[in-house]
C-alpha cells in the first residue's frame, strides 16, 4: 500500500546518529521488500536486532497434497475445522499452488508463548468471527469481525484474542500484496473510482518499546518450515519508524460496491492483487437496474483460472444451500455459473444482503488432505436438474 506512516520517534535524517538519552546509538534498521527496490521502513531499536542466542527446532508445515491435478468443483465446509488452542497449530492449508496457500485457522488462545514471523509471505487475515488485537513490531492494531489484517513478510507479530471464538481466512502470498493499480494514479493515490479510500485503511496507532533483555521465542517461517529461534532482546523495542511497508487493517464492511444497469464482473469487487491472484470482496449492495436485468450472473468458464469463494454472511444469490465458513472452489478448465433456480429466483430483487471473499489465482491450486477432510464430493454434481 503506498503511503506514508510515521510512528514514535525518528531522527531529522535517515542514516545518521539518534542517539538516546545516555548518549549510546540507537539501532536502525532497513524493512523493504524486492531488495532495494520495493517499499520499506526505517526503525530505530533498543538493541540490535540481529542478536540470536540459539536456533532450535525446525519442523515442516508444508500442506499434503491430496489432488495435484485438479479438475473437480468442490464446495469445502470450514466450519468443520477444529477449534485447535495454538495459533500456528490451528492453521490449516487447504489449497495451495507456487503462489500462495489458502489457510482455514480457529485459533482458541492468543500467542503469548511466542513471537511469530512469516519470510516467506506477505498475509492477508480475514477475521470472519472473533476481535482482539493484533501486536507487532511496527505498532498494533485492533481487530474485529470483517476485518482483512495485511501482514507484509517479515512482520514480527502475534494475536491477541479477545476469547477462544475465532475463525480466520487467511491467504499467504509468496509476491507482494498491493491495492489494485486500476484504482491508483501515477503517484499511489486511489483515485475518485475506487471503492475504498486512504481514510479506510487503519495503520498501527500503538508502538509498544520493551527495552528488554532475555530469551525470546520467534517462530519463522521459511520455505514451507517452522525454525524455533531464540533472540536475546525483545522484538517489540522499535522506538519508532517511518516509511510505507507496515501492516494496516481494511475492513470489508467499508467497501464501496460498484454497481450497474446491468450484471457486473468480478473485477468490480476487487480489493487486493499479486502478479499471481487477486482478493475481491462481495458485499450488500443494490442489484443491476436495466429494466430486463438477470441479477444472478451469467455462466462463465474457468479457462485461466481458479475460483475460490469464502461465504461468510447472508444469503449468496447465485448459489443453493451455502453456508457461513464454506469454500467453494470452481477450478480451470471448466464452465461454471449460477445453480439451478437461482437465475430465476434473482429476477425482480433489488438488492443482495451477500458476504463473501474471493480469491482467483491464476495458476491451478492443488486441493490437500486437509481440505478432504470438509469436503462435499458431490458438490461438482449440484448443477444437474
């Protein structure tokens, strides 16, 4: 996201002496992605933040693969994960392709026993039940049902729930994350046509200092592993920083709905995008107002892509018997479109109550055993009359 953040205290000057009050240096550090080349923040620290005391256990998360070449339409009832009590334990990769993984989580308890740092992705946590507060070492922010937390790589963080009632729809991505671009001027801005706006976008607004010294847990990962590393400072003694690459929170309830006289495409719910995917966001919003309008949308082919749809809240008008926490999954290589009855049923409704997230990947994503374990086998079959 392109714009600028400024937290705590900073020198006048990058790269030059801030010194604390007993006349010692402050640590600064360079936090940017694609090299020297992508967006980045300069933070200033207690202690270095280099100082490993030992590297322990390192163990795989990688997803088993339970359908590499996939051609079958799914629908995955997420709801059926297990509410398990440690966040990274909890998280569940149900599909995944080079790109990124799709991850269903319940986490019951906050991460206190650990810090956790992703390298490998950026993240996009979407909170579908539970709040809390999400804790970094570039400030925290509060969240709360229908909020998308981004995470860029190499964020140190944990979450902070507010009780054990939690459902998380998380992507991680292997390339960055960004707004749209078709929503962006030359300079960054997200110009009048956007449906959000810079004053949607809620930065950390809390930048907690521990001037501590001891053993602290930081769980990374990195290529597809879990590595234990025990630093000898906490990670949260940021005393303050400035720059562009920072997480912030969207919440999906401030997204402005494009609509028309006619049925609009995908594209006009677009939130987030790679080069590899994009993230669009379903919401209530007021249907097409052509005279002769089919609300439902028409049916279209997976040639190039494929379809993952998050249901989270109210009635989804193209689709039978779909419930909150399912997935759908609509895979390349075939047509799909609206189940039977729901094209005729939206004729006349002038309005949707609809919650959904969608993520289209531009590579086929493999289904993992995980996901086996919640699937409908014969969702493929729901559109026979």
């Amino acid at each position: 996201m392109p714009f600028y953040h400024k937290l705590g205290e900073i020198p006048p000057k990058r790269h030059t002496q801030f010194r604390k009050k007993d006349g010692s240096l402050y640590y600064e550090q360079l936090f940017g992605t694609i090299g020297f080349d992508g967006m980045s923040t300069n933070s200033y620290h207690e202690h270095r933040p280099t100082m490993v005391k030992e590297i322990g256990k390192q163990y795989s998360v990688k997803p088993k693969i339970a359908k590499a070449n996939n051609i079958q339409s799914y629908r995955f009832k997420g709801f059926q994960v297990p509410p398990e009590d440690d966040y990274l334990e909890s998280r569940k990769i149900v599909l995944t392709n080079t790109d990124c993984n799709i991850i269903l989580a319940a986490p019951k308890q906050s991460t206190d026993a650990y810090f956790y740092k992703n390298t490998d992705a950026d993240e996009v946590i979407f909170i579908h039940k539970g709040s809390g507060k999400l804790r970094t070492h570039l400030g925290n922010i509060d969240f709360k049902y229908g909020d998308y937390l981004v995470i860029p790589r190499g964020v140190i963080y944990t979450l902070d729930f507010d009780d054990e009632n939690n459902r998380l729809f998380i992507v991680e991505s292997y390339s960055p994350i960004y707004t749209p671009k078709k929503y962006r001027n030359h300079f960054g801005q997200l110009q009048e046509h956007s449906p959000f706006c810079e004053r949607d976008i809620r930065r950390p607004y809390e930048l907690e200092t521990h001037d501590v010294l001891g053993d602290f847990l930081i769980k990374v990962k990195k290529q597809g592993e879990i590595i234990e590393m025990i630093y000898a400072s906490h990670p949260f003694d940021v005393v303050g920083y400035d720059g562009y690459n920072f997480p912030y929170a969207f919440s999906i309830h401030d997204f402005e709905p494009i609509t028309g006289r006619i049925h609009q495409p995908p594209p006009v719910h677009q939130t987030f995008e790679t080069n590899a995917f994009v993230i669009c966001s379903f919401v209530p919003r007021l249907y097409d107002y052509h005279p002769n309008s089919i609300p439902a949308p028409y049916n279209h082919s997976n040639i190039d892509s494929d379809e993952v749809l998050y249901y989270v809240d109210g009635d989804f008008m193209s689709r039978n018997d779909v419930a909150q926490g399912q997935i759908s999954l609509h895979p390349s290589g075939i047509p799909h479109g609206p189940h039977p009855g729901a094209t005729e049923r939206s004729i006349g409704h002038t309005k949707t109550e609809e919650l959904a997230v969608m993520v289209d990947t531009f590579k086929p994503l493999q289904v993992t055993e995980e996901a086996m374990k919640i699937a409908d086998e014969n969702y493929y079959k729901s559109w026979l009359e």
